[in-house]
C-alpha cells in the first residue's frame, strides 16, 4: 500500500486513483465467496471489492486497488475516513472506558453533544436532544415525541422518501424493492402525500404545497395528524430538491394546526448541503431535526433534537436504549462537530457542488441523456432519461455506474425509478481527485 506523510506528521493513503488488479482482484473474490457462505444474502453490496483502509477522497481494497470515493459510506464519512480529530478522540474514549448505558451512569459527552446538536440546528427557541444508534431509530423516536406531545396518532410522509428500515419507518419509506416488499403489515396511522418534483411535476413550491395541504386536510384532517416528516432534500428516492416555497408553505401550515413538523436530515445534515441544515436554505424552523450519517465521522450515533415543550412531553424513561450516545460514538461525535465548524467544510461542500454542477451542466448541452442535474452543495445528483420520451432509463444508469466501479470509482445510484447517479464525497476530497473522479464518470456516460 502507497502512504506520504501528511502536514499533521502520520501516514495516510495516497490520494490516487490506482488499478492494480481486475476488478475484483482475488483476494475481493475469495472474500466474497466467504461472505456468500457466511452472511444472509439479503444483505447486498454495491462493489464487489472489499475495503481495508480508507481516507479523505479514497478507499483502498484488499488488492491494493485504490477508489476515488464519490459516496463517503452513504454520506456518513463527511468529514473524511478516520479523519485525525476522530481518531485521536476515539483512541482516548476507548482507553478510558467503552460503556456505561447513559441511563444507568451517564457521561458528559452525551451531554455535550446534545448541546452542540443544540445549538447548531435551526432555530434560536429552547431545545432538547436524545441520542441513538441509527437514522431509523431516531425517526421512530421523533414520532413517538410527536404523538405523545400531540396526543394525535396519524402521520404524513411524502412520495419518495426514504426514512428507514424498521416497521414503523419501512411504512414512512416510499419505495417498495427492495426496502419493503414481503416484510408487512406495516405500522398503521401512516399516510402519503404528493411531494414536489420539480423536474417531472412542474409546479411551483406553493401550488404543490397546496397539493399536498388538500389531500392531508380531506383525507386525514389536521385533528387527526401528529406530524408531517420531509427530507428536505430527499435522499434514496432520488435527491430531489423541492421547488422553492414547498416547505415553508407546509411548515406555516402545520404551525397553523398543531401538527409537528419534523425534518429527517439524516443524509443532507452537518454540512452536505453547503449549510450546517439543508433547512437552513429556505429559513425553515422545523420543530424536530432527525440527525444520523455525517454526525460521528463513521461511528454509529443519530439523535433528535427539538423543541423544549415537545421533547420534554414524554414521560420520564419513555426515551433511550442500551446503546443510545455510546460514548465512543459521543466522542467521535464532538470530534466531528468541531472539524466541519472548524475548518468550514460548509464551504468545501459548496465548492463540491460547483464543480459537479458546472461539469455536468456542460456535459448536459449536448447529452439529451441527462435529463436533470440537482442538489445542494456535496450532494448533488443527474436524473437519467430517454431522451426521446423524458422517460427514466435505470438501465442506462445501472451500466454506467457498473463502468465507473471497474475504472475505480465509487459512485451510488438512487431513485424511485432506479436512473438517478448521486454523488457524496467526503468534504475533505481534493480538487485534482474529485475531477478526476467526475472524468472518469463522463466517460463511462460518453461510452454507455
């Protein structure tokens, strides 16, 4: 394995992309073998290449092949791959202790994390957190704040969201392959509305909202609804930015009818989007902000944080978990934090999103193929389409993305329809690899 030596005087990877083997290389294909013998087969991978180190723009696998990452592990490693701040932290935590159950001896850093998560999300009114493990968890906990503070039951989520994997979340989740399909009967009491799509509705943010407003009011009833949940940028049902007014007309109106509005922020979160909160782009206050991913630099940590009166609503030991704000993760967490405030990675994601935008709105003048480029800062995404009909064309995308994986480059797919490309880096991705990375994906768009 390539190392140099970085300005803080450890070993890193080489930031390089490097194909050394085929893809996948032998030691990939006799790992793999050992995991279709030793793993349930329901759980999938998207590289067939297995990993043994990684950081900030690459991941390097067990035949020293090296990636550049355009997927940051789902957008979870912000901050970069054992970014220095994280590790140090994580290596003093776990000399001094691993677990205690914060509800058995609590620690300060649990404490501390909840006032960071405190005062970071939107909003200058009086809040509380409670830590997690995962982004589901955290959104089951949001609604069941929200119900116990409303005393109402009912729940809208929107087309194409993605909340989660549990029963209650897999109900909120839009997409039925392969997130939901078999596993029901799902949760009761939740509901869907029309979410604004830009590219394939055409309407403007208010007439959408209004859309959505009508059909909650007549076929649920504000007396009825607890809360309303929204991405603000949805993520796995294809990065789709609501149009502009969308969800501050939502979030007046639920304040108008004692409905909580809680912003799942799980992927657009602690700076993806070029803000600290994608709510932040349109000025929206929501009344519970669900965090996971980019929160703990790769260490299993969500949280929720919200208004005083409602999470202070439920009674006492009807919020926690054995795990909840483990103290590693809490650890990481603060370490973190203080990374995307202190070295602005708000503004590297800013600087992400302009080079995407400004290749592939390039690239886009002459390839009818891309039919929409969208997102915010570091999470920016191409729709792909048969240019005859505007229709979505998964297979197209799915061969592209499969070109980018052999050529050594990390890239997701999404989307209800399957045909949407995102693209996650870590924030701390250099220039030179982060263009390299986009070269390698317009070719293998160019080739298709």
């Amino acid at each position: 394995m390539t190392l140099t030596t970085t300005a803080i005087g450890g070993p890193a990877l080489a930031q390089e992309r490097r194909i050394v083997t085929a893809i996948p290389g032998p030691r990939s294909e006799a790992l793999m073998a050992r995991k279709n013998s030793a793993v349930a087969s329901a759980v999938g991978t998207t590289m067939p290449v297995f990993a043994q180190a990684a950081g900030g723009g690459v991941v390097v696998d067990v035949d020293d092949n090296s990636f550049i990452d355009l997927g940051s592990g789902i957008a979870v490693t912000g901050v970069g791959n054992s970014a220095p701040r994280v590790v140090e932290a994580v290596q003093a935590q776990v000399a001094a202790f691993t677990h205690t159950c914060f509800m058995i001896t609590p620690y300060d850093s649990y404490v501390e994390v909840a006032e960071k998560l405190n005062e970071l999300t939107p909003g200058d009114h009086e809040k509380r957190s409670a830590l997690f493990n995962s982004g589901a968890e955290a959104v089951e906990n949001a609604i069941k704040v929200a119900r116990s503070y409303t005393g109402k039951q009912a729940v809208v989520a929107f087309d194409h969201a993605y909340h989660g994997r549990t029963n209650l979340t897999m109900a909120l989740t839009a997409k039925s392959m392969p997130y939901k399909s078999g596993f029901g009967p799902f949760a009761s009491e939740i509901y869907r509305a029309p979410m604004s799509y830009p590219f394939r509705d055409g309407l403007s943010g208010p007439e959408a909202a209004k859309r959505a407003i009508s059909m909650i009011e007549k076929q649920i009833g504000a007396a009825n609804l607890a809360a309303i949940i929204l991405e603000p940028i949805q993520g796995e049902g294809g990065f789709i930015v609501p149009a502009e007014g969308f969800l501050p007309s939502l979030v007046e109106w639920a304040r108008a009818n004692d409905v909580v509005f809680i912003a799942d922020e799980v992927q657009t979160g602690f700076a993806r989007t070029g803000d600290m909160f994608a709510s932040e782009h349109e000025g929206i206050v929501p009344d519970i902000v669900v965090t996971a991913k980019g929160i703990a630099g790769g260490l299993p940590l969500s949280a929720i944080t919200g208004r005083a009166e409602i999470l202070d609503a439920t009674h006492a030991g009807g919020l926690g978990g054995t795990y909840g704000g483990n103290p590693l993760a809490c650890a990481a967490a603060l370490a973190a934090i203080d990374t995307y405030v202190e070295d602005d990675l708000a503004a590297a994601a800013r600087r992400i999103g302009s080079t995407i935008v400004d290749r592939f709105t390039a690239a886009q003048a002459t390839d009818p193929r891309i039919g929409d480029i969208r997102g915010r800062g570091a999470m920016i995404a191409i729709e792909i389409v048969d240019p005859g009909t505007n229709e979505p064309d998964a297979a197209l995308t799915g061969r592209v993305a499969k070109a980018c994986h052999a050529e050594g480059v990390i890239v997701l797919t999404c989307g209800t329809y399957g045909n949407v490309i995102r693209f996650l880096p870590p924030l701390s991705i250099s220039a030179e690899l982060l263009t390299e990375g986009l070269d390698v994906v317009l070719t293998a768009l160019e080739n298709a």
